[in-house]
C-alpha cells in the first residue's frame, strides 16, 4: 500500500500523515496544526490497527509512527497519550485507552475510573495529569519527538460536554472547571497534546524540510 496518495501539486512538499484513528485526537491534531497539509486514515482509506504493545507513551508513538509511515510512505505522526493519578500509582497511564477492559467507551472508563477514586475523597489526593507523546517517522527512518503535560485533579463527578476521552472529569483548578467544559480552542491553547505540538514543531521542521511548514 506504498504511496497511497498524491503527494500535492508541488513535489517537493510532502503532506503530513496523523497515525491515529482517534477522531479526538485527530480533530485537535488538525485544529492545532491549522494551515498544515494534513491527511488521517479515513482520507486514504486506510485501516490499520498498530498493537500497542509498549510500556512507555513514547515507546508505544514510535510503535505508530513506523507502522504508519512504512505502510503509506508518508511522514506519519503518533500521539500516544493518557492520563496519569498519583492516587493509582500513575494508572491508568499507557492503558487509558484499554482501562476497564476492551468493552468500555469512553463514559464506561471514566465511570470505571471515579469508582476507584471513591476512597480519595480530598481534592489532595486527587491529583492526575494528561500526558501526551508525539512521534513522527518518515519511511526512511528519520524520526523526531516530544512530549507534553497537563496537570489537574479528578473531578468527583462528570461535567461538559466537549473533548472526548477522560475530559468530562478532568478538573483544571487555575479554570475552576473540566477539560470538557472548556470550548476546542481553549483546549487547544493548554492541553497536553497543544504543549507536545508546540515542542516538536521547530524539530519537525528542521527534521521534514519536504513538510514546508
Ligand atoms: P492511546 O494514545 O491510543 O493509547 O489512547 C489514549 C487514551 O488516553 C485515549 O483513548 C483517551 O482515553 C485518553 N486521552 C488521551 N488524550 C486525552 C485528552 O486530551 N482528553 C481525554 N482523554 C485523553
């Protein structure tokens, strides 16, 4: 499945490949990267599950970014992320997607999540954060990376109804509300996946001089 697509009128600028097929994570990866000749799976058809077999976020991205870049021939960039809580020894952490077991959505997880929280019922104990590894590969083997954080507490309830995952009971105290309460763009301007961008956008740069960016 080499070279899915066109790589644009210009041949020497390469489009950016999102390697992830979480509509979340691709709809703020798009948003932030705004002006950025940016395709996902959908746009090529493309139906690849990578096992995540890692016991790091940027163990598990590198996974992603090479199996996407050698299976299209595209720059491909993984975000793995999750959210960390000091009260569960950093659980649920690279299994934030898998928590509770493969048959949970995301309201199930949370659920799952605030149920284990019960016996922390100070704000104190509560503390967690968003953490957020991008990785980038190109079939030829260059890579780049960076990482980003949000730190925060477990709301004891859900509230809002933006975002996806973990936000509706992700409590940011400096906004006194959820990561779900917060508009796209407010998200965009403090999450954990905003800082990792911010972070490896001049490497992606000096790395893919072909993505023009
Ligand atoms: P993975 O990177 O594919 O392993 O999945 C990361 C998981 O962490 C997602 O499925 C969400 O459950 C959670 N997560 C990552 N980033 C966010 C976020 O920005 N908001 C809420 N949940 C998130």
């Amino acid at each position: 499945m080499k070279k899915l697509i066109e790589q644009t009128n210009s041949p020497s600028v390469t489009r950016l490949l999102v390697a992830s097929n979480n509509g979340g994570k691709i709809r703020e990866i798009r948003a932030l990267l705004n002006g950025v000749d940016v395709v996902c799976p959908d746009d090529l058809n493309l139906n690849l599950e990578v096992e995540e077999t890692g016991s790091t976020f940027v163990a598990n991205a590198a996974l992603k970014a090479h199996a996407f870049a050698s299976e299209t021939g595209l720059i491909a960039l993984a975000d793995d992320s999750g959210l960390q809580v000091d009260a569960l020894d950093g659980a649920p952490g690279v299994f934030s997607a898998r928590y509770g077991g493969r048959g949970l959505d995301d309201v199930g997880r949370y659920r799952l999540l605030l149920e284990h929280m019960e016996a922390f019922p100070d704000p104190k104990q509560r503390s967690a954060r968003f953490c957020c590894t991008l990785f980038a590969a190109a079939p030829d083997g260059r890579t780049c990376q960076a990482e980003g954080t949000c730190e925060g507490r477990i709301a004891h309830a859900p509230s809002g109804q933006h975002g996806f995952g973990y936000d509706p009971i992700f409590f940011l105290p400096e906004h006194d509300c959820t990561m779900a309460e917060l508009a796209a763009q407010q998200k965009n301007a403090l999450s954990h996946r905003a800082k990792a961008l911010e972070a490896v956008y001049p490497a992606l740069q000096k790395t893919f001089p072909e993505l023009a960016l």
